[in-house]
C-alpha cells in the first residue's frame, strides 16, 4: 500500500511530462497554465507528506529557477518553458531526481542533435522541444530505480 502511494506523485509527474511533449511537438510550447496547475497540485503533496518533504521540493525547484536564469542570460537559447517544466518536476522529485532528469534529459538531447546535425536535417542554430527528453530521461530514472 505505501509503496502505491509513493507512486502516485511520480505518475502524476509522467502525466505532465506527457502532456508538455505533446504540446512542445505540436505547439512548440508549455503551456503556463497546465503547468500552475501541476505545480499547485505538487505544493498540496508537499505539505501534506504525500510527495518529497518540502525542503526537497523546494532544492527540486531551483534546477528549474537555474534554467529559467540561464534563459534569460542566453536570450532564451535554452527555452523559459524548459526552466517552467522543470520547476514542476522539481516539486515532486526533489533535488537529486531533478537534477538526475535534467542530466539525462540533456545527455539524450544531445545525442539526437548530434544525429540530426550529421545526418543535415537539422542546422546548428535550430531548436528541437526539449520535453521529449525529459519524459525519456524519467523514463530512465524510473527503470533504473526499479532495477
């Protein structure tokens, strides 16, 4: 029974992940309004025990205000929806699975824009939506963990 209740932020972090993939290949964009909604409902599993304990929530957070920094240095080379999705998912991994996400999800980014360069469908200075990536990497981090 626990072990189900511990599942259930990380579901419910899978489902956001889901919907801003299909929103960033379709739209190009992370919708701030799903995206407040995801965080709120994540503040909830913070305070009451259900999520990560709320000092990890908010350390998981802080991946998410650093890309949102890095943004705005970067005149948005890395997207404000980038720093906005991983704000949320830091609420309901906390600080080490956040920042395990984003390395993964960087680590299989770069792998594709490396393919995609090589094989000339895309040029260096072209963007490709980052949330596929993060969805792959939780992907990951839940099979690695189960292993």
């Amino acid at each position: 029974m626990t072990e189900s209740i511990e599942m259930v932020p990380l579901i419910i972090t899978a489902l956001y992940l889901v919907i801003c993939t299909v929103t960033d290949l379709i739209r190009r964009q992370i919708y701030l309004s799903v995206s407040i909604c995801f965080f709120i409902t994540g503040v909830v599993f913070s305070m009451t025990g259900a999520g990560v304990n709320f000092r990890n929530a908010a350390a998981g957070i802080l991946i998410g205000a650093a890309i949102l920094a890095a943004g705005a240095l970067t005149k948005e080379a890395i997207g404000i929806g980038d720093g906005i999705v991983f704000m949320v998912t830091g609420i309901y991994l906390g600080f080490y699975e956040n920042l395990g996400l984003f390395l993964i999800s960087t680590f299989l980014c770069g792998i594709v824009s490396a393919i995609l360069l090589v094989m000339r469908i895309c040029k260096k200075k072209d963007s490709i939506p980052f949330a596929p990536f993060a969805a792959g990497a939780l992907l990951i981090l839940i099979l690695l963990e189960r292993c």
